[in-house]
C-alpha cells in the first residue's frame, strides 16, 4: 500500500511540475506574475505631459490616435466625429509633443455601406518595442482597416470592419476603399460575443505565424449581453480575412476591452488595451503573450486612468511606444477640453 501511495504522489508531482513548466515556455500559457511585474516596470508612464492634439472646433471630438515613423518625421491618424459620424485624419510632428493636423484621409461618401462612419487604424506599423515604427507596405500598398457604417450618430447603427489602401503614407489624401466590409456582424461565421456591432480594429504582421498566418487582426466587439470584448481574424493576403478561435482572446464579460495595440518586447508580446465600466471609469491595461493567441492579463494598477481636468470622465484607448529611452502613452482623454489626445510618459517631460 505505500508503494502505491509513492507512485501516485510520484505522478502526480510529475504532473504537476510539467504544468508548472509550460507556464515559463512559449507553448501557449500562463505567463508568470514575476515576468508581468518587470513588464508593468518596463511601460509604465506615471508623468502626465497633457494635451497634445484637439480640434480647432471644440464641438468636434477626436479620438483614437495611432502613431507611426516615416523619414524621421511622427505621423499620427486620428478619428474625428462631426456630430455626423467618424472621418480619418492624418497630424504630423518632428518630437511626439507638437501636432499639426494635416488634413483627411478617410471622408464621408454618398451612397455607400460605409457612407457616414469612416474611422481608421493603420495597419502594418512595426510592433517591435523601441523599434523604428515604420509601416511595411504589402504588395506595393500601405493599408488602413476602419470601422464602417452608414447610419449618422455616435457610433450608430451595424457597424462593420472595411478595409483601404493607398500609394502614398503621409499625404492627407483620401485613401482608396474596398466596396465591401471585410467582418461584419451579420457573417454567417459571426461569434455570439461580435454579433450586435464591431468596433476598432488593428492589423499587424506576425513573421513567425503563430497563427498559422502572416496576418493577424484584433478587434473589439459586442454581441450577446452588451458588453464588448477583443476578438481575433486572421489572413493570408490582408484582403479575406476569417475569424480566428472560438472565443474572444480579452473580455471581462461586462464593460469593454478594446482598441488593442501589440508590441512586441523580446520573447513576449504585449497588449495595451482600454477597459471601462467593469470598475469605475474608462482606463488603460495591459496584458502579454508567448504566442499572440492565449494571453495573461495584468492584475496590478492602472497604466493610465483619470486624474486632471483634461482626464477627469475617460483616459483610454491606448497607443504606446518606446522612443530614445522614454515611454509615450497616447490615449484618447475626456474631460473640461472635450474629447482630445493626451500623452502620458515615463519620465517627465514638462520640467
């Protein structure tokens, strides 16, 4: 009898000890509390630099920056709502703290199924951290998905993935657009968590295909029960695209996880998203990956979340790189300005 009690306790352990190392691999799981703690160190930005970018007409909101290098000048696309729907615009800077709006690149059109909400994300920019941020053409394009629709009003209506591509990168041009959504909710492949609407979206290169693909998308979503979560899809040709798993790949199953950024940080890659209303608020997290499919959410503090006037109602959707030693978070800020971009860094850049 103690023999058999030795060999179980044996197994067992060894059991236990195998689950216990596939936690410290790349093969898919749970990434230990101690390799997340050196992350939150690695991108925190407790400085708060301010406002960067607002619409010259204060009832015009802005939001969602994406951020992007090009001949060593900063390119920023934002979404711009009129009280209409969302236009994509382009900003420019030489040092990350002062922006020039340059003009649209995403307008609205007549007759079409995304007449009235145009909003964009450039897709492709590199994901390395404390890379160049370059954006890669593909098959001589640069491209660009936006959140689509035609309905007027705050983020009304169906609201489908399209995709856009363009010669050029930093002209404020419009960019040319596909004559169909590339996701929508009304797919006969929808998911029960993307089957109301589909909000933003990002679409990065994976050069070691996890996935088992070049191309990898990450976009929010809601479906049953009205909250929003973050989804996956996946491509061989940036053109059709299919959904990726079952489930969503971040969701608290209340609120909203969205707006996903990727970079990657040596062997892991990292996820900075918003989360609201599942605690008070709207505020930036982050959570990190071996694999870019099975990923471990942050538990500690906020990355960024309410605290100045600017700030005071929403700090969210995050856009988030490493340059020359510092760490700027560009997130869209709610508050006494109205709806504008703000920056927060990792070390302070008002003194």
């Amino acid at each position: 009898m103690k023999n058999i009690v030795l060999l179980v306790a044996v197994v067992f352990g060894t059991m236990s000890l195998t689950c216990c190392n596939q936690t410290n691999t790349s093969s898919n799981k749970v990434i230990a509390q101690e390799t997340m703690e050196k992350i939150y160190k690695e991108v925190k930005t407790p400085f708060k630099y301010g406002v960067v970018l607002q619409h010259p007409d204060s009832t015009k909101m802005i939001d969602s920056p994406t951020i992007f290098r090009e001949n060593n000048v900063w390119y920023m696309t934002y979404i711009v709502f009129d009280g209409k729907g969302y236009e994509t615009w382009l900003a420019e800077s030489v040092d990350l703290l002062h922006w020039e709006s340059k003009g649209k690149v995403l307008s609205f059109t007549d007759n079409t199924w995304d007449a009235n909400q145009k909003a964009g994300y450039v897709s492709l920019v590199n994901i390395d951290w404390g890379g160049d941020y370059s954006v890669e053409k593909f098959q001589s394009k640069y491209w660009m998905t936006y959140l689509g629709g035609n309905t007027t009003g705050y983020e009304s209506g169906v609201l489908k993935i399209g995709l856009a591509n363009s010669k050029t990168l930093t002209e404020a041009r419009n960019w040319n657009t596909n004559n169909k959504p590339v996701l929508s909710p009304e797919d006969e492949d929808v998911r029960g968590f993307e089957s109301k609407t589909i909000y933003k979206s990002l679409v990065i290169r994976d050069g070691l295909k996890n996935t088992g693909y070049p191309f990898v998308m990450y976009y929010n979503a809601k479906g049953k029960g009205d909250y929003e979560s973050i989804g996956m899809a996946v491509s061989n040709d940036m053109v059709s695209w299919k959904r990726y798993g079952k489930n969503p790949v971040i969701t608290k199953y209340k609120g909203i996880c969205g707006d996903a950024q990727i970079a990657k940080y040596k062997d892991l890659y990292i996820m900075f998203y918003f989360g609201a209303f599942w605690k008070p608020g709207a505020f930036e997290r982050f959570a990190c990956s071996y694999d870019l499919i099975n990923w471990t959410d942050w538990s500690g503090p906020d990355l960024v979340s309410s605290s100045e006037d600017y700030d005071k109602e929403y700090a969210h959707k995050p856009w988030v790189i490493k340059w020359n030693g510092i760490v700027y978070h560009f997130y869209n800020a709610v508050g006494e300005k109205g709806r504008v971009i703000a920056l927060a860094t990792s070390r302070d850049l008002t003194k």
